[in-house]
C-alpha cells in the first residue's frame, strides 16, 4: 500500500529570511531525519503543493529538485517524488540500550573537569533587554553586512575557491598574514615577517596554545589581579603554580613580581577588566625584569583600535629586543565576536612549534572565513567601520560618563584611550553577583566583576557596564535604574549606604 506524505505538513512563513525553496526543503529534510516521514513515501505533487501552500508551482519543483540531488528523495516517472529508501541522515532503528542497563559515571570517567571554570555570565537572549550593558556584543547597525557579504561571495571566486578549498594543511592564508604583516602590526609599532605569525580561531585560542607550550606542571605563573578569568583559567589548567598580582591604576607593577616566575600574562594597553594603560617606563622595567631573570611575556593586546579619546601606546611587544614577548591579537574584538579570528606572533622557532600544536586540534581556521577577512580588511571595509565604531562609542561614552555623574555612581577604570566598557566599584557591603540578578529583573544587563578575581570567593563590589550594543538613546535611563537598584538594598548594618 502506498503511503503519501499530506501538504499539511508545510508550513510557509513568510517573514522567515529563508526563502520558499529553503523552507520546503528544511520541512522534508527535518522530517525525514527524525523519522517523521518513512522512506517511500510519495511527496504531493508539485501542483497540489503548490496551490495549497498559494506559491508557484515552479518554486516547488525546483525545491523537489534540490532535494533529489541531496539524495532525500527519488523520482518517480516524470512528475512524482517519493522520499528514498535510504536518505541521508535517516535515524536507525536499532536495539536500544536496557533501560535498566548502569549509566557511564561521567565524573569519574573524565579526567580534567573544565566546566568548573568561572566564566562571565551572559543571557543567550541578551537583545530583548533594553539595557543591555554587555561588554563585548555587537551592534549591527554599525557593521557593514552589505561589505562582508561580498568579501565572502569575493572569496569563493574560481581561483580562491581552488585555493581555500584545497588542504592548507598547517599554513594559513597568505592574504591574510601578509595584511597582518604589513597594516596590522606596524600601527601597534610591531615589525614581524610571515613565519612569525600564526592564526589562530581568536585570542583565547592563542592564549591556550602559547601557555601550553611553555607551562607545565611545577611552572610559575604570574597574572594580574583582578584579570580576564580565561586568562587565569588557561594558566591553572596548565598545572603551574599562578600567582594574581594587584594591578593599580598603571597596570602591573614588575617591581612586585615573584623571585621565581617562568611567564608573566599581562595586558598593559588596556587592562582587563579596568582599562588602565601601563606607561612605558614600567614597561621597559618589566621587559628588564624578563632578560635578567629570564621569564617570558605573553602581551594580550585588545581593543587598541577603538581609540576616541587620545592615540594608542605602542604595543609593549614594539619595544622588545630579544624576542622574549609573544604578543596576541584578535579582529573578533574589533569586528564582531562570533568571527572568532585572530593571530600570534613571536619568533619563528616558536611559531614552528605553535603551528605544529594547532595542527593537533583543528589544522588550521576555515579558509573561506580567512580569505573573506582578507579582502575585507585590504578593500578599506575595515577601516570604514572601525570609524564609524569610534564616533559612535565616544558619543555613547561621553553620555555614560555625564549619567554615572548625574547618578553618582563611582567609576573605578575607564581605558585613557576609549575602549567599550568603564569598570564601576559600588560600596563595600555589595555583592555584585546579587545586583546582577535584581537588575535582569528591571531589563537591566551588566556583568558582576566576581569572576574576574580568581583567588577570592569573597562577594565582589565591582561590575562591568559596556556600551557597544546599548543604543545610545538608553543609557541615561538604565543608569538611572542601576543607581535605584543600588538604592533597594542600600541600608547595612552600621548605616552604610550606596
């Protein structure tokens, strides 16, 4: 006995930004994959389909059509499809495991637990906040997705295609490491060849593998205090004993580092999370400190490029002489977070090295996402829209700064640069981690300093408010409401107050 599959399980909607075809390719591919539809079964015809769904008759042959060629499913005579007797996909019935069979003991059975690493906290559905004060988010409007597409259409050009099609084995694109070489770095006063540069899926990627490579158990490890909490997690799951130094308002202070130290993780042009800039004196004393005692510098470098208020110091990397800093940069930060794109460069021996450890876990970054950000960056798209960011991140710093006044909130670091967030410090009696909930409750969205302080378990009074994805028309109000939020539980014992 036949069995036809009945038009009504399509659905079309038309405020989807798939188009028909996909969306009736979407239903049949779906469907047949959980087992919704059982192989042989005879699709409507293109006409009934057609007419029930009121689309044209050819944009349903031509769906049909694709998913033959997807091997979902055959055609029968001329105008007739039935789902095949083998699709791709297909769930297999087989014998399922006795429900009474002794589940894996997953705790005992994996070996090092990374899900105990504390991360900053960030609702998944973050834009349906109005007040969304989100460090590190993008705001579309000031990207420009017309530019990008084309850069990805550019990218899969016959020749490029060949080439990002090909295995690039360990290397990377060379279009992209030559605009690294000579555009990216030199503004950040760092002079590098292409075997000194590897590409890496973001900064955290680099700093995984760097610290890898020369970290292992019994090591020292110094970081800043408070510090990015990947930045300490990477460094205590190498097994090295890590020591968190109080930064103060000019960064690290070298003369404060421990007698033994193997590497030092630092972020001198923009700390994170406060913003403080390191001054080249004690950068100079702490590459000093490095050739004397013989320890090595991992510079995370970020967010130069959003500069409104005054030009970037050089890279720390600009003034090392003997090779001993390994310097990290990302475009994700700059761009958009999900790129996920970014590079390091030291010296070539290490680079070997680092290549031959990335090839262990994922050979290289896509190539189309490499060649697509190469055009991107060498068309001039780049630049436009880190322009357009500048202007528009001072204007939204400017009304945040005018709003923490008016409220009278403290801030306790800003980048002397520009950057995208300010580091605020409430009372002494605040848990930070509590504002965090009471204010998701008002539509408020800012980000507890808690896990930024990774030797404390202490509540934290510092929070972070960014301003790269609220519009600029909302800042004085969701200030307004941190301030009244402070304000709920204000009174302590002892008559503190915010």
């Amino acid at each position: 006995m036949q069995i036809h599959v009945s038009e009504t399980i399509f659905f079309i909607d038309r405020e989807s930004g798939l188009g028909l075809q996909a969306q009736l390719r979407e239903t049949v591919a779906s469907a047949v994959v959980a087992g919704r539809i059982q192989p042989g079964a005879q699709l409507p015809s293109t006409r009934r389909l057609a007419a029930y769904l009121n689309i044209s008759r050819i944009t349903v042959t031509l769906a049909y059509q694709e998913l033959l060629s997807q091997g979902y499913v055959e055609a029968v005579d001329r105008s007739a499809y039935r789902i095949a007797r083998n699709p791709p996909g297909r769930r297999l019935e087989g014998d399922r495991p006795s429900s009474s069979a002794k589940p894996v003991d997953w705790d005992s059975k994996v070996a090092m637990d990374f899900s105990v690493v504390r991360q900053v906290g960030k609702p998944l559905d973050w834009r349906r906040y109005p007040y969304p004060f989100l460090y590190g988010q993008l705001d579309p409007s000031l990207f420009d997705l017309n530019a990008w597409r084309d850069c990805a259409r550019r990218a899969l050009a016959r020749e490029d295609f060949i080439l990002m099609a090909s295995d690039f084995a360990a290397a990377d694109d060379v279009r992209l490491v030559n605009y690294i070489c000579s555009r990216t770095l030199p503004r950040r006063g760092i002079h590098a060849t292409p075997d000194e540069i590897l590409v890496t899926v973001g900064a955290q990627n680099a700093l995984w593998i760097a610290t890898r490579l020369i970290l292992e158990n019994g090591s020292s490890a110094v970081c800043e205090n408070p510090c990015h909490p990947d930045i300490s997690a990477s460094l205590l799951l190498s097994g090295a004993k890590v020591t968190a130094l109080d930064v103060d308002a000019e960064g690290l202070p070298p003369d404060s580092l421990p007698d033994d130290v193997d590497v030092v993780v630092v972020t001198p042009s923009h700390h994170s999370p406060t913003g403080a800039t390191m001054p080249i004196d004690r950068r100079v004393r702490l590459l000093q400190a490095a050739t004397e005692r013989d320890f090595v510098i991992v510079e995370d470098d970020y967010e130069f490029e959003i500069s409104f208020l005054a030009p970037p110091s050089p890279a720390l990397k600009a003034f090392d002489t003997t090779g001993r800093v390994l310097y990290i940069g990302s475009f994700s930060k700059s761009l958009f977070p999900g790129l996920r794109l970014g590079y390091l460069v030291a010296p070539a021996p290490f680079i070997r090295k680092a290549r031959a450890l990335r090839s262990l876990m994922l050979r290289h970054p896509p190539g189309h996402l490499q060649r697509t950000a190469a055009y991107f960056l060498a068309l001039g798209h780049y630049d436009a829209v880190l322009h357009r960011m500048r202007t528009e991140y001072h204007a939204r710093h400017i009304v945040m700064a005018e709003a923490f006044q008016r409220e009278g909130l403290t801030v306790a670091g800003a980048s002397a640069f520009g950057g995208t967030s300010f580091w605020m410090k409430g009372p002494e009696w605040l848990d930070a981690d509590r504002l965090v909930e009471i204010l998701r409750q008002k539509g408020v969205l800012v980000e507890s300093g808690s896990s930024f302080f990774p030797k404390s378990d202490a509540p934290c009074r510092f929070f972070r408010m960014g301003y790269s994805s609220i519009p600029k028309s909302n800042i004085a109000e969701g200030v307004a409401r941190v301030r009244a939020a402070l304000d709920t539980f204000s009174q302590r014992p002892g008559g503190e107050t915010a």
